[in-house]
C-alpha cells in the first residue's frame, strides 16, 4: 500500500506472527482480555493486601502472556505444582462482594479476564488460516490461573 494511502482500520498486524488480519479475530481478543488481567492485577496489588501473593499471580500471567512470543518460557515447578492443586469448585461470590472488599474484586475481575482470554485463545487455534502455533502449556496454565486467581478473591486457596 502506498505511503499516502490511509491503513485500513478493519485491520491490524498481530505483533504474534506478523500477519495482517480483521481487528475482530480472536488473537486480538486475547491480547486485550489479558491485558485487562493484568492491569486488574495492578489494581489488586495497589489495595496493599497479600502483596506477595498478588506480584506472584502477576508474575505467573506474565510468563504465560510471553509463551506466544517465547515459547520455552515456562511457570517454575513451585508455581506450575500451586496449580495443577486449583480445581475449580463454586464459590459464593455475593458475601466477598457485600464486605466491599476492592482487592478480591479486582482478582475476580481479573479471573473472568483470563477465562475470556482463554476462550479467544482456544478460537484461534481452530482458525485454520492462523499461522501461530499455541502451546497446549498456556492453554492448561491460563485455565488453571484464571480458577486459582478466582479461589484468591474468595479466600478459598489451597496451599
């Protein structure tokens, strides 16, 4: 396209494998629902509640996000183990919420970001003119963070 030309803006480069596809596939869901996850987190982290509890959960969902580019990159034993202990179980969100409690509300918002970005992520790999290999690894590990960060926000953890 020429230089003078404008760019279309039903289109937009995935900063994943460089192709240029419609600003509504999923690959582009993804990457905003998990942002949102971690500016939730950031919000969590400023309430100044459970500090190292809630950097760790950053540090889990950033090293997850960077498996698209970085594809070695991978959560330590300690974290991956933490985990793999997350089944999910209903919880009763309507009490945590009635006590006002801003960080727990920042963590399920957090969650639900994550379980959004999982499902866009899960789109993508049934879209077979997608050239991006997604790892299996960050499609169980998402899953798994999205319930442990829910479990957190309701003060149901298992350690």
């Amino acid at each position: 396209m020429p230089e003078n030309e404008e760019e279309d803006p039903r289109t937009a480069i995935c900063e994943y494998n460089g192709q240029i596809l419609p600003r509504q596939h999923p690959v582009f869901s993804y990457q905003m629902e998990m942002r949102m996850a971690q500016a939730e987190l950031g919000l969590a982290i400023a309430e100044g509640v459970r500090l190292q509890a809630t950097r760790e959960l950053l540090d889990m969902l950033d090293t997850l996000s960077q498996m698209l580019v970085d594809p070695d990159s991978k959560l330590p034993d300690q974290q991956r183990k933490m985990l793999n202990h997350a089944d999910e179980v209903w919880l009763d969100m309507k009490e945590k919420m009635s006590q006002g409690d801003r960080r727990a509300a920042h963590l399920l918002n957090s969650s639900a970001h994550m379980n959004n970005a999982l499902a866009s992520l899960i789109r993508c790999t049934e879209d077979p003119d997608f050239s991006l290999e997604v790892p299996e690894y960050i499609i169980k590990y998402l899953g798994k963070l999205a319930t442990f960060v829910y479990r957190e926000a309701i003060g149901h953890v298992m350690l």
